[in-house]
C-alpha cells in the first residue's frame, strides 16, 4: 500500500494526517499506523488521523495513537484535521466536524489560530490532592513547582500504570501555576513518553487552574511546544461549558510511504 501523507503538528505534539475521503485508507491495520509512527522506521509522529467523509459532518476525525490504537479524543490533533481540512480546500467560515466524543466546532481567529470547542467538563475529582477530569481523554492534574526539573517520563508513567489506573490508563500533567499563565508538561497514555503538548491535557490544567469567579475566563499557558490559551465559561466551582482550545496548528511537509501487509 502506497500511502500520501501529509505532516502537521501544534505546538510541538504532531501527526501523520490522510486524506481518506474516498476511503482509500480504510483497510490501514494497527501494526501499520505503530510502524508509520514509529521515529526510527516510519514518518515519526504522536498520532495519526484520518479524514474522513461524513454525510451529516464537514468531516469525521478518526484519531489513532503511535500505539496503533484508536485513541480518545486528541485536541492538538483537533486543530491540525481543520488546518488539513482547509489545505484540502474545505474552507468555511466554522468547522462543525465529529469525533470519538462527539460533536465540535472549530474556526480561525484573528491570528490565524485554530479555536477548537471542546466537551462540556462538568466533574473534578480530587484524587489524593490531585485532580482527575474528563475533557475529551481522561486527565490526572497535579499542581507544583519546578516542574521544569520534574522526571516527567518516569513519574508519568509510573502513575499511568498504578492500580488504580493500569487497565484504562490516564494521562498524567505537571502544572505549575504563575501570575498570569501555567506551564503545563504531560506523559501521555498511547504515545507512552512526555509529548512537547497535548490539547486535552492543557485544556484540563486550565479547568483545574480556575480559582477566579464565575463568568468567562482564558489561561494562557505555555508548554515545551509553545503558546496556547483556554477559553471557557465557568458555573460554580466545578461546570465548565463554552470551552475552546486556541493554538496554532502547522503544516510541516507531505511526501508518500510504501506499507507491506
């Protein structure tokens, strides 16, 4: 199989993007999207998506980890299927596209961003001082300092595979939280390494930051990969609607692969 790709990524976290409207890549098997993953034998990337038609959708994203497994949702992933989308010429004024977890918006703002609507998060759960949320992909939250000299990978990975979390996993996000922005660092389930950002898990460092009043609210956050922002609309202390992801998403370059079965 001769696949076309093209490479995009957002804030450093990247992905191997198919044009799949023609459903040409429909028979790709899951030790096929590992290999064109993998950085030593194949394209290298986090994750690889496909583009897919959708009758009632601008399109439908089908999101696989570099494991090879369909994955939760991806929301760095989100914003890199609308930039391929408008690269293939869908261009519209706002994205209304389907995922794993549903239904979501997305457009360009002012700086030529992608703002992607992400799920509504109305539960956190404190978790031995720590916090865990769903916002699209299942996130732990842990506040602290110098997070830059943090063992990421090994502390990552060894909360991913405790107990309480080895059978489904979860990703793990080092926060620290200053005057006006976090840092975020994340171990992400699936990759099974520190990414340089990851779109749910600053999305959900955010939502745990949001000590301010009820009403709309943005945290600036800035991660290995660079400069994102969270939007969100706050009821109360723990219900978030009204919640975009804003960030760049890059093309990076294009090229074509052969697979064996």
């Amino acid at each position: 199989m001769t696949i076309n790709f093209f490479k995009y990524q957002g804030t450093g976290n990247d992905f191997i993007l198919l044009d799949n409207r023609t459903n040409a890549y429909d028979s790709l098997e899951e030790k096929q999207v590992k290999q064109l993953c993998n950085r030593h034998f194949g394209i290298g990337a986090d994750g690889l998506m496909l583009l897919n038609h959708h009758a009632e959708y601008d399109f439908e994203m089908v999101y696989y980890n570099a494991d090879g497994n369909i994955s939760s949702m991806c929301g760095n992933g989100g914003r890199c299927i609308v930039r391929f989308a408008y690269d293939c010429g869908l261009v519209k004024e706002e994205y209304r596209f389907l995922a794993v977890d549903g239904e979501h918006l997305a457009s360009f703002d002012e700086q030529h961003w992608v703002k992607l609507q992400m799920k509504e998060v109305d539960t956190i759960q404190n978790y031995h001082g720590d916090f865990i949320l769903d916002t699209g992909s299942p996130h732990l939250v842990k506040i602290g300092n110098n997070i830059m000299d943090k063992d990421v990978i090994n502390e990552g990975r060894k909360i991913r595979y405790s107990h309480d979390f080895k059978e489904s996993g979860i990703n793990v996000n080092f926060v620290e939280q200053q005057s006006n922005y976090i840092i975020v660092r994340t171990y992400e389930r699936g990759v099974e390494d520190e990414t340089l950002s990851c779109g749910t898990g600053v999305t959900a460092a955010a939502l745990v930051s949001a000590h301010n009043e009820s009403g709309f609210n943005r945290v600036e956050v800035k991660t290995l990969g660079g400069h994102l922002a969270v939007e969100y609309e706050k009821h109360g202390a723990t219900h978030f609607s009204s919640i975009w992801l804003c960030g760049p998403a890059t093309f990076v370059f294009k090229g074509h692969i052969t697979l064996k079965h």
